[in-house]
C-alpha cells in the first residue's frame, strides 16, 4: 500500500469531468493493482537490482500492454487518454514499471502493428500484449544516441537472408527479451526496422550493471555477429528514421502522462508526512516554507495533467504533432525530478530511506531525463520549430 490514502491524489481543476467512466475505471483498476502488486515489493526490487518477479505477465493480465492495438491483436483496443492514465498509474509505482509497458506497448507493439507484415502481426502480437513474448527496441548505439541518424548497424541481403552486424546500446529488458526489434541500415544506407530473435546464432544480450538509476528494470546490450535473419522479419512497410522517430513519438506521450504519477507519489507522501511530523511543537506543514513547496507542487502537477490530457484528446483526433509530444516529454519530466529532489527535503533525514518513494523516484528520473531523447534535445526540437533553424 501506498503511505498515504489514495483519496488525497490530487484532482485540483477538476479533470476527471474530462475522462469517461471507461477511463476512471481503468485507471482506478490499474492503481489498485499498483498498490497491491507494486507497492510492497518495489524498495526490495530497486534495492537488490532485481527484477520484479513475472512483471511482464501481470501487465499483461491487467491490459497494460499494447492497450490502444486493436483486440483482434491482443490488445485492448482503448484510446490514447486511457494509455496515458495506465502509464501514470504505474510510474506512480516506479519508472521501471512504465518503462517496461511503455517498450512492449509503443517501442515494440507499435512498430509491428504499424510497420509489420500480417503474418508478423499475428505472429507476435498476441504473445507480446499478454506479457507471455518480452519485446526489446534497438535504436541506440556505443558511438549514435542522440544523433541515431548516424548509426552504425547495419545489414547486407545474402540473397536467401539477411546478415546483420553491430550493436545496440542501453536496451530496455535486452537480457530478458524474446525478441528486439532493431533498426539498422542496409546497403542503400536506409534505415529498415529487422526482428531478430533469442536463438539466432551470433545474437547477444549482456546485462548492465551497477547503475544508480532504475534499479528494478533490466538494461543491457544486443550484440549481433553475422547474425543470419530470415527475409520475412523484416518490417515491410517503413523506410528511414521516421521509423524508430514515430514510435517513440508514442513512448515519449506516456512518458509525460508517466512521470505525473511518480509527481504525485511524492507530493502526497510529503503532504501526508508534513501533516504528521511536529517540530517546534507543531506539524511542520504548519510553516510557510513547507507550504510554498506543496502549494508549488500541485500547480506543476495540475499544469502536466493538463498539458498531458490536451495531448491525448489531440492524439485520439490525430492531430498530435511530434513537437507537441516534444514540449510535453521534457516539460513534465523535468516537473517529476524537481518535485522528487524538492518533496525529499521534506521528510528530511527520513528522505533518504528506502520505506519512502522519493530517493528511488529521483534516481529513476535521471534516465527518465535522458531517455526517448535528453531535456537538452527535447529544447531543441522546440528551437527549431520556432525560428526554423536546426541548431543540433
Ligand atoms: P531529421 O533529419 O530531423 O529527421 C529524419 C527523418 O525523420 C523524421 N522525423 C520524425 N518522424 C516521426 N516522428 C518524429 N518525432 C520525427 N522526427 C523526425 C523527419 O521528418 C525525417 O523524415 P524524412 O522522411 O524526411 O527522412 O533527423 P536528425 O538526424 O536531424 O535527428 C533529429 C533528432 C535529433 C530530433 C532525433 O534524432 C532525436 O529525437 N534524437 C533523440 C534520440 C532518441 O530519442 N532516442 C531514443 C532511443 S529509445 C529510448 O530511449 C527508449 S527508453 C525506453 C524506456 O525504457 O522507457
Ligand atoms: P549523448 O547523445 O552522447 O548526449 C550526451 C549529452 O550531450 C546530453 O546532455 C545531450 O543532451 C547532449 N547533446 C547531444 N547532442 C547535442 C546537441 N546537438 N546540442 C546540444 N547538446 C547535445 N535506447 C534505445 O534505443 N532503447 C532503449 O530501450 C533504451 N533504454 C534506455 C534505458 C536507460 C536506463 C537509459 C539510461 C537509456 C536508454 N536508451 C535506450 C538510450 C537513450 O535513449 C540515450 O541514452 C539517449 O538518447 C541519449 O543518448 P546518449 O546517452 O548517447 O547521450
């Protein structure tokens, strides 16, 4: 269970007047299960660097996966606004959590679903929206992360196969996948998206470790020595950079819905504890410093949730444009990692410890800030939009 009561998550303009019963339900089901599932074994989990225990098929079990792919796919057939609100559900729990619906749903569901073949659809599909397939997305590399343009994989066509040679970087759940879905050049020097599979002779997956951040989800590297792939895993219906770009379009929308739910267990756990904790003989919410930074707190938290849900109703029209998603990602994750730093303060000495979210929250958010593109290159998607100057 959460530390505080889940009635103080905060509502403050109102904005479930916005949202159908359908979507109140949904993410009343998903915060329930976050509370049950997430809660109590999360520390434990970011602590140890281990993974949570069957993640991938309890998401699935709750429709976290893939839930805008249509249901004759295995996914739930929902709207953008109810992907949102499952992804601030379960960074609510942890980044780790979203992290991982966010790669199977938009980096590897995605692709397949809007750049695959029938038979690929079928084929995975199903497997990946029930958790039963673990999905991977190789678009980052050694040498190429902001700049993937660049990148250096690549694949010749052998006539009967392809062989394809390089390596990905800071891959999502690469030691767990069954399948990643990797962007790599061919001859041409075009971009083409290629599924390679666990099994493949000469493909790799070695864990990283030691990281400080996001603990409770595995990252590693795909490796690919004269890895043979047949000729039907290759995505059919995309070609350049626009591929990998448009999903993570999709992943970088519920990373701003994402990063409010982590916002939010953090303000309402320093709400709840500055209301217990007396100092000078009174509780410390009682002065005005502790105040200014909880009054500061639900304004930024209430402008995302505005932000996000703006983008949603645009998404489900189809009007939402990558620069709008660009505005949304660096401004609300940069909004969660202050509140985190901020609301630990808070509880003081007590901030540091494991039985409370914020350290954990903080830590995650680094990657958070660097990852579907830094806060650095975010700005500059805006810069360029508005002067009509590439300033990369
Ligand atoms: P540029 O010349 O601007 O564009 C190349 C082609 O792509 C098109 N395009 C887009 N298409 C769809 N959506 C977008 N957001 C797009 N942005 C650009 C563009 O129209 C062009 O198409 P065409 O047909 O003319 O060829 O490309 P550039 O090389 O100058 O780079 C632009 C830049 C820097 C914005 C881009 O490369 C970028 O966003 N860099 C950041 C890289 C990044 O975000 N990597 C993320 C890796 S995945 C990840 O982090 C997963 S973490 C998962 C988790 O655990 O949650
Ligand atoms: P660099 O590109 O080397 O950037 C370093 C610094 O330089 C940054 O501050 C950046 O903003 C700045 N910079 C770069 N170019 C410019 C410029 N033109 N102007 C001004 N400043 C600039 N990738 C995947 O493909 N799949 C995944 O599943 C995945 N998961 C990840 C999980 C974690 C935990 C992490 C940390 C990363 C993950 N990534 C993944 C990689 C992530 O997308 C990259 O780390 C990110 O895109 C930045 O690339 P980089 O780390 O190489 O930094």
């Amino acid at each position: 269970m959460s530390y505080y009561p889940i009635h103080t998550i905060p509502d403050y303009f109102l904005l479930d007047d916005l949202l159908t019963e359908e979507h109140k339900l949904i993410r009343q089901s998903v915060r329930e299960w976050v509370n049950s599932f997430i809660m109590p074994q999360i520390d434990d989990a970011a602590q140890h660097h281990k993974e949570i225990p069957n993640l991938m098929k309890e998401l699935g079990s709750i429709g976290a996966l893939g839930p805008y792919i249509p249901e004759e796919y295995g996914g739930a057939g929902l709207d953008q606004i109810s992907y949102g609100l499952i992804m601030q559900e379960l960074e609510r729990g942890d980044s780790a959590v979203r992290s991982a619906a966010s790669v199977q749903s938009s980096l590897v569901m995605f692709p397949i679903y809007e750049f695959g073949s029938e038979e690929q659809k079928r084929k995975y599909l199903p497997k990946l929206a029930s958790g039963e397939m673990i999905g991977s997305f190789g678009l980052t590399e050694p040498n190429h992360g902001s700049d993937p343009g660049s990148m250096e994989t690549h694949f010749k066509d052998m006539g009967d196969h392809f062989l394809l040679n390089g390596a990905k970087m800071w891959i999502t759940n690469a030691p767990l996948c069954d399948i990643a879905v990797v962007w790599a050049k061919g001859e041409d020097g075009k971009v083409r998206g290629l599924i390679v599979e666990r099994g493949m002779d000469g493909f790799t997956t070695p864990e990283t470790i030691n990281k400080w951040s996001l603990r409770a989800s595995k990252t590693g590297e795909l490796v690919f020595r004269d890895v043979k792939i047949p000729k039907e895993n290759i995505l059919p219906n995309v070609t350049g950079l626009k591929g990998p770009l448009s999903c993570l379009n999709s992943a970088r929308y519920g990373i701003s819905w994402g990063v409010i739910g982590a916002a939010i267990d953090c303000y309402c756990t320093a709400l709840q504890y500055s209301k217990e904790r007396i100092q000078f003989g009174k509780p410390i919410a009682s002065f005005q410093l502790q105040q200014k930074k909880l009054a500061e707190f639900l304004t930024e938290i209430t402008k995302a949730q505005l932000l996000s849900w703006r983008l949603g109703v645009l998404k489900n029209a189809h009007k939402a444009t990558p620069v709008q998603i660009s505005m949304a990602k660096r401004n609300n994750v940069k909004m969660a990692i202050d509140i985190a730093r901020e609301s630990r303060q808070i509880l003081g000495g007590m901030g540091i410890m494991g039985e409370f979210p914020m350290m954990r929250h903080a830590a995650n958010l680094e990657s958070v800030i660097t990852y579907e593109g830094t806060h650095d290159v975010h700005l500059l998607i805006t810069g360029n939009d508005i002067t009509g100057i590439n300033a990369f």
